[in-house]
C-alpha cells in the first residue's frame, strides 16, 4: 500500500480523500492556493504545500507545481478528486512519467472514454445502447444535414471535446442546423482546443440515469448500480438520488450490466460513471463517461455501503476488487442535496464570504460531506459547493422526510444558499413521485 498520498484538489473533495487515507494509515500531502491558505481542512493533512495565487490556472490546474510538490514532499501517488486535473489525460500521463501512481485511469484509457466520439465507437462496438447520430465527427453543414435528415429533429450538436454543460446546442430544424454547425466548430475549437462537433438525437422528456462502476488493473469490473440525477438546473445537478425511482428491475439489469461491460472493454480501471438519459418507457442511450470519483459519490456508498474513494486507492496500488458483482447489494435510499453558497432569489449568484454562523443537521442516517465551519471564509475562486448533505433511511419516502429533518437542523449565515430550495424540494409533489424529467426544475423556478 502507498506510504503517502497527495491530494490535487481543494474543499470538501480534498477532505474526503484524506479521510479515507487516515483510515488506511496513509499520509496525506495536500496543495493549496493563497485563496484557500486559511482553510481549517488543511490542518488535518501530515503536510500542505502552497502552490501558487488564487486563480486555479495559477495553481490547482497548474500541472508542473502540483508535480514539484510531489516532488518534494516524496509522494507515492497522487489522487486528483474530482474537476480541476481529474479527467486531463496530460496530468495522468505526467505522472507516469515522474513515476508517481496516478489514482485514476490511465491517460490512453482516459483519453478515449473522455472523447464522446470515440467513447461512442467503443460503446456501439461492445453493445452499449447510443443514441441515434453521426458516425464520427461532422465534417460540413451537408453532413450535419443528411444525418439530421436520417435520425430526424430535434438533434443535438455536441463537441466531442464538451463538458460541463457547455458546447451543446439544440437544432428543431435544418435552418438552425446549417447556422449553427459552423458556429459550434469554432467554438469547440474556442473552448476545448479540439473543434470536432457531432451530432445526435434530442430527447425531449429525458431522465438522467448514471451507472457507477469500479475496475481494477487485473481485468474485473463491477457496477454498483445506478444513480437517478434528473434534478438539474442549467445542467448542474442539484439533487442525486439512489436507486433510481420506479426502474423496472431488468432495465437496471441491463443498464448497469452495459455500464461494466464497456469499463471492461475499456480496460479500465479506477472508479468511472457511465452517464446515460432514459426516455418514458425506460429505453437507455448512453451519454458519456465520467473517468473519475463523483461529486455525488456518497449516495452509492450509502445504499452499497461501499467506500467508493478507498477502493479507488486500493486499485491504484495494484490490488484486486475485493468483491465479485453477486457480492454487491444495495440496502434501502440515499439522496444527497448540493449546497451551494447561491442565492436562488438572485438568479442562483454565488455568494462568497465569510460564514458566522455554521450547524450543520445529525442524527441518525444523516450524512454531512464539507470543509465549512463556522468562521470559514468562502473564496470568491471557485465552485460555489460548500458541502453535500446526504440521508439513508429503509424505503425513499423515509429518505426525504428525513432529508426535511435535517434540512430544518442546517444554518447558514449570513451567506445565502440552496437549503431553501432544498426544503421546498422535499414538499414537491411531482418529485415525490419520483420520475420527473432533467427539464423539471427549470420550469419550476420560471
Ligand atoms: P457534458 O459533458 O457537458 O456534461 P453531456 O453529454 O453529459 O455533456 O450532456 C449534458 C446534459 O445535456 C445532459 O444531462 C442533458 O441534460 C443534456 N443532453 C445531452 N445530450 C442530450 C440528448 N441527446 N437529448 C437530450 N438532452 C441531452
């Protein structure tokens, strides 16, 4: 087993990594940036190096710092969370090179699932369901066209390069089509270096269904069954629950079985998500694969009782998946709300800041994943997460009365953020039934 890691990340992601490494009695290297220098989670790492300013290209992204640190503070390996380096297959390759074990995937397996074109070659090849679209990347407005023709409106314009939400455009005919091919290439091209755009068909009322899956370097792979993630605004996930309301059980069956076959056929190994949108009569198409840890993880750990973070480090250090897929069994629901320092009756702005006023909720089936306490000051830099609040309990109804509970325990002052939202959410009709579509909260908020 590694001896000490490095953490590549900051916030609540940068804590849970190194809680796990204190439990396997591994020591804990972390970096930082003077935006974060105060930050209490620090204190629990063996050491914390500062590795540049505030902006993260100066240093969480900041690739050749993050190395020397390493570098200097003797590391084994380095686990990079997720956002920041986590899916840049230049990170993963540099540590290769410098001989430090890169928790993650390697960079040809990363680079080939992080490519939505190619991820959907292997995926057709291996039997994954995809979603009607081009072949390959889209050269011209009379490809783009014949394709549309073919599949039929509404499609989709993707870059294969894309993420985080941005890229994408939606076409309902071929005049908006033939204006927006050229457009999307220069932006991809823009904004991901990589100007391949494809594309596909749109789905108007779709579910998000992700698989959580786990390899190690000895050709196994396993699922640890689905997440239902349609609770999303602008993209961004805001709840994340498992399992998915109402399945039907062979559907999960299959869904998840495609999951680990492709991370098989991939030779994958670490933790990865394989996304994938699921129509009205619960037919799946894959989306594209996540080749990292989750922001929300936590709700398989909970049904799964699985620690997802320590089986990605024990991989990583060359051992075998202690479990077989009958091993892994899920026991009753988990929901995990993001909190975000936003302020949902100002368009969701961030609000940085410094906090007087933090309590968070307990008890039983209560889980609270953050680097906040009271005093905390919420640097303007980053992501507006500032924790995760997660409950387990036997069936879902239990689950959200329980997620009310605890949300009605939960201050936040003087800053704003989503557990307004978050309580009313639990009270939603529609939501409690379970089964809304990835479009629902947007129209709820209009
Ligand atoms: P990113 O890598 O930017 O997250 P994804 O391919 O995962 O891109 O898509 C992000 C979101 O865009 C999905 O969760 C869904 O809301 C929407 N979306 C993507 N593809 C389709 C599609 N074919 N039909 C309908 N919505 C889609």
């Amino acid at each position: 087993m590694f001896k000490r890691i490095l953490i590549a990340n900051r916030g609540e992601i940068c804590l849970r990594i190194m809680r796990a490494c204190r439990e396997m009695g591994i020591e804990t290297v972390c970096v930082y940036s003077t935006a974060d220098k105060d930050a209490p989670y620090l204190r629990l790492a063996d050491r914390a190096i500062c590795i540049g300013t505030g902006p993260a290209k100066e240093s969480y992204l900041n690739i050749a710092r993050i190395i020397a640190a390493a570098e200097i503070a003797d590391v084994d390996a380095i686990h990079p969370g997720y956002g920041f380096l986590s899916e840049r297959p230049d990170f993963s390759q540099a540590c290769r090179d410098c001989k430090i074990e890169f928790i993650g995937p390697t960079p040809e397996a990363m680079a080939m699932l992080g490519d939505k074109v190619a991820c959907k070659q292997t995926a057709k090849a291996n039997k994954v369901p995809i979603f009607p679209g081009s072949e390959g990347a889209i050269e011209d407005e009379e490809e783009a066209v014949g394709v549309a023709n073919k599949i039929g409106y509404p499609v989709i314009i993707k870059a294969a390069a894309g993420g985080g939400g941005r890229g994408m455009r939606v076409c309902r005919n071929e005049a908006t089509l033939r204006s927006s091919i050229r457009a999307a290439q220069q932006e991809a091209a823009a904004a991901f270096g990589n100007g391949a755009v494809f594309i596909e068909k749109f789905l108007e009322h779709a579910r998000h269904i992700e698989v959580q899956v786990l390899g190690d370097k000895h050709g196994h792979a396993v699922h640890l069954f689905e997440r239902d993630c349609s609770m999303q605004r602008r993209h961004q996930k805001v709840i994340e629950e498992a399992p998915a309301p109402g399945l039907n059980p062979k559907k999960r069956e299959q869904v998840c079985e495609s999951a680990a076959r492709l991370i098989r056929a991939a030779k994958y190994h670490s933790a990865a998500t394989v996304e994938f949108l699921m129509d009205q009569d619960q037919n799946f198409y894959m989306l594209e694969v996540n080749t990292r840890v989750q922001v929300e993880h936590p709700v398989t750990e909970m049904i799964t009782g699985i620690d997802i973070v320590k089986a990605t480090i024990m991989v990583a250090a060359g051992h075998e998946l202690p479990w077989r897929q009958k091993d892994i069994t899920m026991r009753g629901h988990a929901m995990e709300c993001r909190i975000n320092a936003e302020d949902p009756d100002k368009g969701f702005r961030p609000c940085a800041g410094l906090i007087t006023r933090f309590e968070p909720p307990g008890g039983p089936g209560v889980r609270m994943d953050t680097h906040v306490v009271t005093g905390y000051t919420v640097p303007p830099n980053y992501d507006s997460m500032i924790g995760k609040l997660i409950c387990h309990a036997d069936d879902r109804e239990q689950c959200m009365n329980r997620l009310a509970r605890a949300l009605r325990e939960f201050h936040v002052e003087p800053i704003k953020t989503t557990i307004p939202l978050h309580e009313r959410l639990m009270q939603d009709g529609p939501f409690r039934q379970g089964g809304i579509d990835i479009h629902y909260l947007e129209r709820l908020l209009k």
